[in-house]
C-alpha cells in the first residue's frame, strides 16, 4: 500500500511490474490518495492525516516570509499556519482506522478471488508519510508485515513520534514485523542549486541541519535494533539523493528488497 498515491502510484506499479517478470513474484499496488487533479499532493489533509498526536500538543506554527514553516513547534490547539490559515495536524489515528476499517476491506472487495489475508502487506510512506508509517507500525504493529518509511520526518513536532515509539518499546514481546528506513545524503549535506543565491543556500541549509533527517534515521535504526522488537531493521542512505528524490529511490529499493532479493535474506 503506497501513500500519497498521486504521486507514487504509477512508479510503484511499473516496479512492481518489472519484478513480476524478473524474478517471477506478483503484488498488487495499492495507492491510497485525495481527489484532486490540479496537483499530486492534497496538503492541507495530507499533513493532518499523517501527523501522529501528541499529549504534549500540536504546532502552532506560523508563516515566514517565504511561506515556510518553521521547525520548532509549542503546544497549541491542533492547528498551524502554514502559508495560510488554520492548517491541522494529528489526525494519523483517524487516517489509520480509515486504512484498516475501509481501505483493506474495499481492496478485497475488489479482488474476490485473492486471498489477501494470506499474503504479505507491506506500507509505503514518505516524508510526512513515512512518519505516519512509523506511527502505523508503533500503534498497530500487526496490519503490515513490512513496512518502508523513505525519509521519514521525525523532527516533526519536536521528534513527538518517540512517544508512539517508547510505547511501543515498552509493550510486550517482539512483533513479526520488519522495518526499512531510507533517506539520501544530500538531505543533510546540501547541494546548492544551479543559480540559487547564496543567501537562500545558507536558509536551506540552516533548515535541514535543524531537521537532522539522515541523524534522526540512523539513530532511530539503531534504537529498534537494539530493542530487537521486529524480525528485521534495514537503513540505506542513498548518495547524492534530496529529500524529494528519495521518495522514488526508496520506493524502488523497498519493493525490490521485499519481492527481488530472494538470495541476500536478511
């Protein structure tokens, strides 16, 4: 299942296409999205249905100059302002009981003679989607059996997905389930674009370094490692890839590592 379905849909299908006649495994391609057309990402929902809650509040992030939102977050009353009025966030625990409640139902509905519940399920997120991923595997561990979050955004909320985290540490025994984080080098590491005045550089720069997207990954890899919660925890940061273009590459590798490496295990 590939979240922010607009846009990662059609890539997700030509891999798993491709896999279908390279080493001989089938999947079907779920993409779960909003009814737009004019874009490939509903913002407004899409931050409020990915965000996780947190007993310690939501942002109450207000606009910079350049219609940004800022990094640093403070108890407030779910909503932000983010370029424009009242933007929500926290709604990851309804955007989770609309996947497993209507979402998983409806595709089998749609498939009758598959037998789903037998088959692997595996979630796809990226960004604000791979912190719902994280969230979805923290709070319900059991609906996926793999779950690929591509750049997660864990600073989110000053890093408040640990508390789903700590919980999930915290409960019982290990849980059948794998994990594989990716993020790209250049997503801390910056590469200044063709003509982008120095000024605007060193901003994106102070950004990213605030958001320590590749330090959050490695450290929340190891942590699960060490916990030995899930049957596997895998992280590859890929070389020269942004934030935007990991979505692809980590969509790729996730799909080929669950249906295409069949020699390398584990």
């Amino acid at each position: 299942m590939v979240l922010d379905g607009n846009a990662y849909f059609a890539t997700a299908t030509d891999i798993v296409r491709r896999l279908q006649f390279v080493v001989r495994k089938k999947a079907i391609a779920v993409g779960v999205g909003y009814p737009i057309s004019e874009a490939v990402f509903d913002i407004d929902r899409r931050v409020f249905d990915m965000t996780p809650p947190s007993k310690s509040g939501l942002p109450t992030w207000k606009p910079r100059q350049d219609g940004g939102a800022g990094v640093g977050s403070s108890p407030g009353q779910g909503h932000a302002q983010v370029g424009k009025p009242k933007v929500r966030y926290g709604g990851a625990a309804t955007f989770q009981r609309a996947l497993v409640n209507d979402v998983l139902p409806a595709v089998q509905d749609m498939l009758p003679s598959v037998p789903l519940a037998e088959m692997r399920k595996v979630l796809f997120g990226h960004s604000f989607g791979g912190l719902f991923t994280l969230y979805s595997l923290f709070t319900e561990p059991g609906v996926f059996d793999t779950y690929i979050t591509a750049s997660p955004s864990i600073w989110f909320n000053n890093c408040s997905i640990k508390e789903q985290e700590e919980e999930f540490l915290a409960r019982g025994s290990a849980v059948p389930s794998k994990l594989y984080i990716t993020t790209g080098t250049a997503e801390e590491d910056l590469l200044q674009k063709p003509g982008e005045d120095d000024d605007w550089f060193a901003r994106r720069r102070g950004d990213v370094k605030a958001k320590r997207m590749n330090k959050n990954a490695i450290e929340l890899a190891d942590r699960l490692r060490d916990s030995k919660k899930l049957d596997d925890v895998w992280l590859q940061i890929f070389d020269l890839e942004d934030h935007g273009s990991s979505a692809q590459c980590g969509l790729q590798r996730g799909i080929n590592k669950v249906l295409g490496e069949w020699w390398i295990g584990k």
